[in-house]
C-alpha cells in the first residue's frame, strides 16, 4: 500500500535532521553534480539549433536534426564510432580491473612506509593533465631521441614511430589512462577494504586460510558492492574516450 505523500516528506525530514552530518558530507557532491552535470544539460539543446553565440539560446534558429544527418553521413563517421568503441572496451576489459588488483595487492603490503611510497607515486599522474602525459610518451616514443627506440637500436632493431602506428596507438591510449587513473581508482576499494570486519580475516586464519586464499574468500567479495557500482559508472562513461586524451597523443 502506498504511503501518503505527508508521511514520506515527514519520514525525509526526520532522516534528514537525525543524519544531518551526513547529508552535510554529501551535500558538495550533490553540488558539483547540480553545476556542472545537470545544468549543462539544458545547453543539449543547442546540437538541434544553427547556434549563433551573439544570438544565444533563445534567438537562435531550430533546425532539428539537421547536424545530426551531416554528422552520420560523414565519410569517416564509421571509422571513428569503431575507434571510439574499441577504446572503451579496452577500458572496461584491461583498465577497470587494474585499480581493484592494485588495491587488494597494497591491502596485503604491512610495511606502513613501503605502502604510503607505492601510494603516492601512483597517485601523482592523477594530477597531471593529458597535455603533460601526451608529452611524457611523445618523449619516451620519439622515433629519433626516445629511449625505447634507443634501446631498439642498440638491440639492432629498427627504430618505431608508435603515436603514427595504427597497430601501437589504441595501446598507447589505453595504457596512459591506467598509468593516470589507476592509482585514483584504488582509492575507493581501499577505503571498501578498510571497513571489512578483521575478525573475518582471524577466523580464517585460525582455519588455515593463506593470504591468497583469505583475499579470494574475503576480501574480493566484501568489495564486491562497490565494484559493480563503479562498473555501472564506467559502463555509463563507456563512449566517453574524451578530445583532449587523444589529441594529445596525434603525431606532430
């Protein structure tokens, strides 16, 4: 039986004022979700519109689905829906699972300092932006000055222009998104694992569980929660590869 809606508003309310610490915690996000999620859906409408920017929204004219034609009709639309798809299944097979075996790994770590080291030096490319980490690799991949292919020709190998290679750059693209967001990722499964109950872990030891075993029984499950909830959100940004990721890697 549905309730009224005066009890449901009630019922809010009463939450609301006996969990106020946590509303006032999530409050910010739900913040910088308004500002700048929902709100700059509203600007959508202008992919419909011949959009002038002196006219603005409201005095531009409507065209309907007029771009939208041009853009499927483009010669090379196949090419870069299929690139596009590609790469996100490359991040949701490859680099999803990455920050999880990364989080489990530095859980089994008891040395403290050895932990906040490994912790930091993978957090900082989180920091970095694509422009910065698109120049790291042009500088490391340079057919000419590049350490890899110094090796290579030292080796005897001939020397690879990978960020022009067809065969190299989807891996390039792919393997730059771990090295930046697979520190940042751990950190939620490491705050998942950090409420896991310690008794669980004793109870399996006293049984004769190794570590190995002990994070197969344990751990893994107990996060299992938070993983398929960040594997919705990635699903969710599936066709999200983003402009600036892969223009930074276009051969000069």
């Amino acid at each position: 039986m549905r309730q009224p809606k005066e009890t449901v508003k009630v019922g809010l309310l009463t939450s609301m004022r006996k969990h106020k610490g946590l509303y006032l915690m999530a409050l910010p996000g739900f913040v910088w979700f308004v500002l700048f999620k929902y709100i700059p859906l509203c600007g959508s409408v202008i992919a419909f519109m011949d959009y002038d920017i002196f006219k603005g929204i409201f005095q531009s004219s409507f065209v309907g689905l007029k771009h939208f034609q041009h853009f499927f009709r483009f010669p090379e639309f196949k090419q870069i829906f299929l690139n596009t798809a590609i790469l996100g299944t490359y991040d949701l097979l490859i680099a999803f699972p990455i920050p999880i075996i990364l989080a489990v790994l530095m859980n089994e770590v008891r040395s403290t300092s050895y932990k906040k080291v490994v912790q930091t030096a993978v957090y900082v490319p989180h920091f970095l932006s694509w422009v910065i980490i698109g120049g790291v690799f042009t500088t490391l991949l340079s057919p000419n000055t590049g350490v890899i292919n110094y090796i290579r020709q030292i080796l005897g190998m001939e020397p690879i222009y990978f960020m022009a290679s067809e065969k190299y750059i989807r891996g390039l693209l792919v393997l730059a998104g771990i090295w930046r967001e697979i520190g940042w990722g751990s950190i939620v499964y490491l705050a998942a694992i950090s409420g896991i109950d310690p008794s669980l872990y004793e109870a399996a030891e006293m049984d004769g569980a190794n570590r190995f075993r002990r994070m197969l029984s344990i751990t893994i499950p107990s996060i299992l929660p938070i993983i398929m909830t960040m594997l919705l959100l990635k699903i969710g940004n599936f066709m999200e590869i983003g402009f600036e990721r892969t223009f930074s890697f276009m051969p000069n």
